[in-house]
C-alpha cells in the first residue's frame, strides 16, 4: 500500500496529473540510467555500518529506484503521481524487489519522511529536479540527509552537451501539434527553472559539489522512439488527446523519411552531480 504524505508546496498546482497516461509507456520505453552512473551512485553511501537508506525523489515508476535496491539499498521513493507509485509497485514485483518503500509526497515534504523514518544515507533525483521547487527540496534535504550523507542529481544529458540527432525533428512535430506553449501535461504550462542545478546545489548546504559525466550509447527502433514520446508530460496521451493518433502517424512518416531501416542511434553523455555538506566532505 501507498502511504501518503501532505505536500507542502509544490511548483505546480496539479503536479500529480503532469504525467498522467505515462506510467505504462514510461516502464516500457524509458530506457535505464547507464550501469556506470548506477555504480557510481552505490559508491557514494560509503561503509554504512547497515544497509545503506536511500531517498529518491520524483521516482516515477523506479527506473533507479530498483536499480539502487538491485544495488543493495533500501529505497524510499517518492512521487506525487499515484498513477507512476502504481506503476512502480507493479514493476518492482515482476522484478522481485522488496527493499523499496513507496510514497506519494511532494518533494519538500523530504524533512516530514526522515522524521517519520530516520535520517538518509543519500539523496537521489533522477531526471526531475527541474520538476521541483529546488531551493525548498534542498532546504528540506538538508534535515533529511545523515552527516555524511549526499544529494545525487542525475540527468541522462549532460548540461551543455548535444541532443540526440532527431530531437530537432521531434520539436517540429511538436509545435505543429501541439503549437508553441511547453506544456506540463494535460492542463498545465511548464515553468522553466532558475539557473543550472550544479549552481543551485553550490548555494545549498550541499555546497561541495564533485560531477562525473560518462559517454553511452543509445539506440531506439522505430516503435521504441514513437512510444517514448508517450513518457513525456508535453506529448503524452493525456496531453494529446484526440491528437495522439495523427501525431504519432505523422511522427513515423517523419521517421521514417530520416532513417528508413528504422534504427537511431546516438551517443549521449550523462551526468551525476554530488552534492555534499563541505563539513562531512572534509
């Protein structure tokens, strides 16, 4: 069962309905975060004298979640979209993972789960800090997080670094369907974030920053790239509605134009940044 925590605030008004429709396609089409990002994060909860207590945050269905508990960590994930814990709880017992606990809870809440749990080993937010409130999620992190302890935020891009080679393609089909607002799910514009995360962790308690960036490579079939676009909360089936079939057949036609044996591969760089207390990094 789900437990639910009161948010506090969040950024959105309707946050838990941003990706409403993408839980499914996002178990299935979200590709997993690089093995080397992964092994890198389970080295950052050091010599846990038990198993190492991790909070990841704006988890969605647990695409790190389970790959941090398949690591050996007990996993605290949280996400305001019950439909995404659904999805979680789902994937997590077809994959016979038990170490994870699902909560619905806006990400500030972090100080309200460590006092309900006890403190974190590390902090994890893959691919949604930008979702987030994060001056406040660091604010609240930095009652949540043990001495010692970290604040990992992943990205599958580096900042700064190119796209995927048809992105260009997918923002055309996007402003002729979907016209030029960047929308946040169904009903909602998104909110374009206030500077990079790694400045924003340098002015957080979590001022010690080191980065790893790490090459990957990634390659999508025809079908496979046609139903990432469902994952995104700006061209979901909630955001498209009646649109989704003539989006998605114009979208092949543009496809498949661009690459006729239907194979797209790029070579991308991710990024994790660490964020530290300077006192429990010296």
């Amino acid at each position: 069962m789900t437990q639910v925590v009161q948010s506090t605030a969040t950024r959105y008004t309707n946050a838990g309905g941003i990706f409403d429709s993408c839980g499914a396609p996002y178990v299935v089409y979200r590709r997993p975060h690089p093995p080397a990002v992964v092994d890198y994060l389970a080295t950052q909860w050091g010599r846990a004298t038990t198993r190492p207590r991790i909070l990841d945050l704006g988890c969605g269905p647990g695409t790190l979640t389970l790959d941090l508990a398949e690591r050996g960590a007990a996993v605290t994930a949280v996400d305001v979209s019950e439909e995404m814990l659904a999805a979680g709880r789902d994937w997590a017992q077809a994959r016979n993972i038990k170490s994870v606990t699902w909560k619905r809870a806006d990400a500030t809440d972090a100080a309200i789960l460590a006092k309900e749990s006890g403190p974190f080993h590390g902090v994890t937010i893959a691919d949604a800090f930008h979702w987030m409130d994060r001056r406040q999620v660091l604010s609240s992190l930095d009652q949540a997080v043990r001495p010692g302890g970290f604040v990992a935020v992943i990205g599958y891009r580096a900042p700064g670094t190119q796209r995927e080679w048809w992105h260009a393609l997918l923002e055309q089909l996007r402003l002729r369907w979907l016209g030029s607002v960047n929308l946040a799910g169904p009903a909602t514009t998104y909110v374009e974030p206030d500077g990079g995360h790694e400045e924003i962790l340098r002015r957080s308690a979590f001022s010690q920053v080191s980065v790893l960036r790490t090459d990957y490579r990634q390659t999508y079939t025809l079908n496979e790239l046609v139903g990432l676009q469902r994952t995104y909360a700006y061209s979901s089936a909630a955001t498209l509605g009646d649109r989704q079939a003539g989006f998605e057949e114009d979208l092949r036609r543009t496809l498949t134009a661009a690459r006729p044996d239907g194979r797209f591969e790029a070579v991308l760089q991710a990024a994790v940044i660490i964020g530290r207390r300077p006192a429990d990094a010296a």
